[in-house]
C-alpha cells in the first residue's frame, strides 16, 4: 500500500521527488483560499475540509466495501461508502492516541479494526470501527519501529508491517506482539531487504514486498522464493513500486510512483496490464501511491498529487473518481 512513506524515502536517493514535495508545499498553501466544501463526488479542489482529500497515502476496503483512506498531510483517516460519500473522518495531527503525523498504509480486518502506519510518529495504530482509539505499538521485540510504511493483514489475523528504515518485515499478532520478524539480521533464512515500502499477503498466505525497484514473493513460512523487477522503465521494470494489492485469482497489482502507472502481474510475476501516464486527466496520475482490490477485483488507486482516488475495472477501465 504505498505512499507518502515511499515518497520520503526516495527524496534521499532520486532528486525528481523533491520536486513533488516542493510542488505539494505550494498546493498546500493554495488550498486554504478554498471557502466552499463540494461533495466529494465532485469535488475539484483539494483542502481540509471533510469531503476534499489532500495528498491521500494509503487505500484500504472492509468486507463491506467501504473505503478507508490516509489523508497525509492533513493527517486524517477517511471512510467512504462504496459510491463515494463521506461515511467519517477521524484523526488531526498530533502523537496522542488517534492522532498523526504522515499516516501512511492502512489495512481492516474481518472485524472492523483498523490499522495505520503512523510514519513519522513511528508507530502502528489500531482503532475501532468507530474510530475510537484501541492500541498504539511503537516498540516490538525491544525493538523500536522506525518509520513504519505500510501494513496488511493475512487471513488469519496476522498484522504484517513494513519497517523501511530498519528493512524488514514485522509480524505481529493483532495485540501487538511480535511473532516474527522477516529480512533482519536475526532471521537470515528470510532474506533481507533494502528499505521496504509496502507489503500484501495473498489468500494462500504468500506474502509480497515492495523494496525499492524489485518486489520479492515470500512463502507462508517467511521464504523467498522469487523476485521480479529491477530499475527501469520496459515492461517488468519498476522505477518506485510503492503500493501492492492482490486480488481473488492471485493477481498483484503495484502502483508505481515514479512512473504514474499501475501494471498487474500473475501470480508467477509476468506482466499481464499496464496503464496510466502522468497528467491530471481521468486515468492518469501524478505519483500513485497506493492500490487495493474489492470483492469484485476492482482496483482502487490512491492518486497522491491529483488529490484524489480513482476506482478501476481489473481489466484498467476507470470507473469513478472521487476528490
């Protein structure tokens, strides 16, 4: 589920993603001349308001349909119905309980709790489905998160985080405690990473990771068994893999930053689609961050400089945009 996060971490290493940030610090400051609050459907400008998103992070659906959403900047969560209304908001900046600082992955479980990468408070929240906060883990293993990106959530309750500053994988239970950390030093049999940004658990129980330019299939047991990609633009490249979904027949989808494209793989790595450019029209995207699936294996997209998310058909087929 990808993000802000990835964003943050690549301005070290690419200088084009100063470039988005400086862009998002002058939005930033134009957005407040907005006085009017159009409904979310459609909305054309971005702002703090309920009902306007701003630089949204990660993506998130309940079994539900209902869409959760990391607003990063302005550091709320967004629930919407399954046609786009605002349901709640939730958060405001701060390190209390229910609050954030650059909320990035989200991920809801069977029961209606919801888990968030808080960034750079460094740590994971859980909240009710009310929003009500329930827990806040920033030290697993006597280990502190150092800012955690994305998280998921496998079929049996299993809470998986992306630590990219400390590159790796940490599984939790959905207390909090640490089962197992995968890629560290400790845990050599499980590979190692250089900076995870995202993380999907398919339903077999096989684990995806974004690390950079490549993405690694692990087995249920925490074992590499494939990696795919490497820098670059050809087909099977990545330039910033920063969020991954997967649907019901164990497809992977990547939402690629840098490139401002979403390619779909099989479960075996091969390019199966590719779509989107950069550029502000319908289907086109200006830094997309994150992507998660429904029942039906349509595709949701966070669109992070658009300001907005635009709902797809699996075939690429845009089918709404909300902002």
């Amino acid at each position: 589920m990808a993000t802000f996060r990835g964003i943050w971490r690549a301005r070290r290493a690419r200088p084009a993603i100063a470039a988005i940030l400086t862009c998002a610090a002058i939005l930033h400051a134009a957005a407040s001349v907005h006085a009017v609050s159009p409904p979310i459907a459609s909305a054309s400008h971005s702002g703090s308001h309920v009902a306007l998103l701003r630089y949204p992070g990660g993506i998130a659906l309940d079994a539900y349909g209902n869409v959760y959403i990391t607003d990063s900047i302005d550091n709320r969560l967004q629930k919407l119905s399954p046609d786009g209304r605002v349901l709640a908001t939730w958060g405001g900046p701060g390190a209390g309980q229910a609050k954030f600082n650059g909320p990035s992955g989200i991920a809801v479980d069977g029961r209606g709790y919801i888990y968030v990468a808080d960034t750079r408070n460094h740590r994971v929240q859980k909240l009710a489905r009310d929003g009500r906060p329930v827990a806040r883990w920033s030290r697993t293993r006597s280990r502190l998160l150092f800012e955690p990106g994305d998280v998921s959530l496998d079929g049996h309750g299993k809470l998986y985080v992306a630590d990219g500053e400390n590159a790796w994988i940490e599984v939790l239970s959905s207390a909090g405690k640490t089962l197992e950390r995968l890629g560290s030093f400790e845990n050599p049999s499980t590979g190692q990473f250089a900076g995870p940004t995202a993380v999907a658990v398919d339903a077999d129980g096989y684990l995806y990771v974004a690390d950079y330019t490549w993405i690694t299939k692990l087995s249920p047991r925490g074992i590499p068994i494939a990696t795919w990609g490497r820098y670059g633009r050809q087909k099977g490249r990545f330039e910033l893999p920063n969020g991954l979904a997967v649907d019901s027949r164990r497809n992977v989808y990547v939402s690629d930053a840098m490139m401002n494209r979403i390619v779909k793989l099989s479960t075996d790595g091969r390019t199966l689609l590719r779509w989107g450019s950069a550029g502000h029209r319908p289907g086109q995207f200006e830094g997309p961050t994150d992507v998660a699936v429904d029942t039906h294996d349509n595709v949701y997209v966070t669109d992070f400089g658009n300001h907005r998310v635009e709902k797809f058909s699996p075939a690429g087929r845009l089918l709404a945009t909300w902002k």
